[in-house]
C-alpha cells in the first residue's frame, strides 16, 4: 500500500521546519486527519469503508473543529511545534 498524501505531508512539513530554522522563524505544524464536514464532499457514515481500502488509516476531524483549532493555536502565546488532529 502506497500512502502517497502522507508522504507529501511529512515532506512538506521537513521543508517548512527547514526555512523556518534557516530564517529564524516560528512555526507552528498542525497535521490534521482527513477533514470532513457539510461542505468537503465527503459523508463520513458512506465513506468510510472507502477510505479505510485505501488507506488503512481511520482519523477524521471535523472542519470547524479544525478552523478552531487554528484560531486558538494562533491566540495562545505558548503554543508551539506539532499539533496532531
């Protein structure tokens, strides 16, 4: 089984901590699972089996609970490094 967006995450993510060091910035990572919500397309109860062929991984979050997520890393002065949702 090839899981090619979690390769295309995990290398994305070496890139931005690499520019963030070279640069001297912070950053933050949030890695969400797979995004589901009224808008995405995707009606979890229809999709899972799916989802669970090709991948083997069972993770979702919902999009708002996402966008919060987001809003309250942002907000929070001590927030730092990976965030796993």
């Amino acid at each position: 089984m090839q899981l090619w967006s979690a390769l295309c995450k995990t290398l994305a993510e070496k890139a931005a901590w690499a520019l963030a060091a070279d640069r001297g910035l912070d950053l933050i990572v949030m890695n969400p699972a797979t995004v589901a919500g009224p808008k995405s397309g995707m009606n979890i109860n229809n999709n899972v089996q799916n989802l669970l062929d090709q991948s083997g991984i069972f993770a979702f979050i919902h999009v708002d609970d996402l966008a919060s997520a987001h809003i309250l890393t942002y907000q929070a002065d001590r927030a730092a490094g990976r965030y796993i949702c």
